[in-house]
C-alpha cells in the first residue's frame, strides 16, 4: 500500500465522518441543511476521486482536484 493510498483512504474517512456528523447537527437544528449539503457533496466527490484514481483513469481523478478545491473555497 503507497503512500497515495493511504493519504486516498484517510481523506475518504474524513469527508465521512464530515458528512455525518453535519447531518446529524442539520436534524438537531443546529447547521443550515447547506451545510450538511455540502458536506455530503464533498463526500461524494471524494469518493469518485477515490475510484478514479484506483482505476486509474487520471484523465477525470486529476482535474476533480481542481473542481473540489474551488468548490470548497467558494
């Protein structure tokens, strides 16, 4: 297992528990359900990144990158 892998996996388990944990606060009526949609957004790009790169189909795994990254800092 590299190291990419293991970064892939850790990164995959943080959008995760993100997601969670923004969807249970959103159900106590403590985050706008924005957040808990960006959240679960963030998961899901994540996890077609994941599969992309272990695919290896960079064509699409490296420009999602860029797409993830913008999104979050908008």
């Amino acid at each position: 297992m590299t190291v990419h892998t293991v970064v892939a996996n850790a990164l995959l388990l943080g959008a995760l528990v993100q997601a969670v944990t923004t969807v249970v606060l959103w159900r106590r009526r403590r985050v706008p359900a924005s957040v808990a949609a960006v959240s679960i957004g963030l998961f899901v790009m994540v996890f077609f990144e994941v599969g992309l790169g272990y695919h290896k189909r960079y064509w699409l795994h490296v420009p999602n990158v860029f797409f993830a990254g913008a999104g979050t800092m908008a």
